[in-house]
C-alpha cells in the first residue's frame, strides 16, 4: 500500500466486543468489485470483526440495501463498495451525487458507513483504487467503518449529565435521604 504513504493513515481501531458489519456491493464492474470486497474483508478481519457480503445491481441501490438492513438486522456498521466510471452522458453526476448524499445522509442519522464507491474517469483509475496491493480503496472504506464504529461505542456508552441529571440512567430523588433516593 505505497500510496498510503503519502497520507495519514489512523491506527486500526481495537474493540472489546466483537464487531459485525455488511458489505453492500455493486459488481456492475466485476473485477472491480471483487478487488474492493477483498480489500474491505481483510481490513474487517484485521480488526478482529465479521461480515457479510450483499450485492446489489447498481451504486444507486447502495444506500437502500444499507438502509433496510438497519432496520431490519444487527449490523454494527456498513461497507459501501461500487465503481461509476464517467460516460458520455450525465448519468455519471446523477449517480455519483445520488448515491453519496444518501450515504452521507445516514451517516449523519448514527449509521456508521465507510464509503468505498469509487467515482473514476476511466478503467485504469479504477484499477488501481481498487487493488487491494495499490490503494486499497475497499480497505480504506472498511477502515472508515470500523472506525465510525470505534466512536459509537466510546460516545455511546457514556450518559452525560444534563441540567440537575445525574450522569446516569437513574434519576436522583431531592430531598430526605431514608428510603430509596432513585426513581
């Protein structure tokens, strides 16, 4: 990964508890595909993590396979992997725009998602993002995940005290002291 030199690269997060996470792929370019997916599941098992691959026809399918399975199953956080290389239309825009406001647009809800859709000019560019030996694009995202979730679960964790609140989930009755002094 030579071209991560150039870049500050944060150390791999550490966890107490297992993580499990999903990786939604579009394999419109399979090979490309394949190169991110791999790059992603080394970088999740470096991390001690699970995962599991879904795939999806298209990057504008992403972000709904991620947002059904938040509702509907126990993922810790979301690898979004895909490849649009610019054509000769705007279709390109369209689907670069779409697909990562909606991304960015969860994240900002709580879903920890690392976005790894590549938004190339041509095949070579996306070759080497997505080679797990040269950028390592799907690694990248994966990292990005992993660490959103290192964050959720250090602030997530901690109840801050608000106004006269304790700092926790019990509420402290005012007043004599004999007899319970929770509520």
């Amino acid at each position: 990964m030579a071209e991560q030199d150039k870049h500050g690269i944060l150390p791999r997060p550490t966890f107490d508890k297992p993580v499990k996470l999903l990786i939604v792929a579009a394999p419109f370019y399979r090979a490309i595909a394949d190169d991110l997916i791999q790059g992603a599941k080394a970088e999740i098992e470096a991390a001690g993590g699970t995962c599991e691959v879904v795939e999806v026809p298209g990057a504008l399918e992403i972000p709904t396979a991620i947002a059904m399975a938040d509702r509907q199953c126990n993922f810790d956080g979301y690898v979004a992997l895909g490849c649009v290389i610019r054509g000769e239309t705007t279709h390109y825009e369209t689907v670069c725009n779409d697909s990562s406001r909606a991304i960015q647009l969860m994240g900002l809800q709580g879903l920890c998602i690392g976005n790894g859709i590549l938004t190339v000019e041509n095949d070579a560019q996306a070759e080497v993002r997505a080679s797990p030996e040269k950028m390592n694009k799907g690694g990248g995202a994966a990292a990005a995940a992993l660490h959103l979730i290192a964050l959720s679960r250090k602030w997530g964790s901690s109840q801050k005290g608000v106004g006269f609140k304790p700092p926790s989930e019990s509420i402290l009755v005012a007043g004599d002291s004999n007899g319970p002094t929770t509520a």
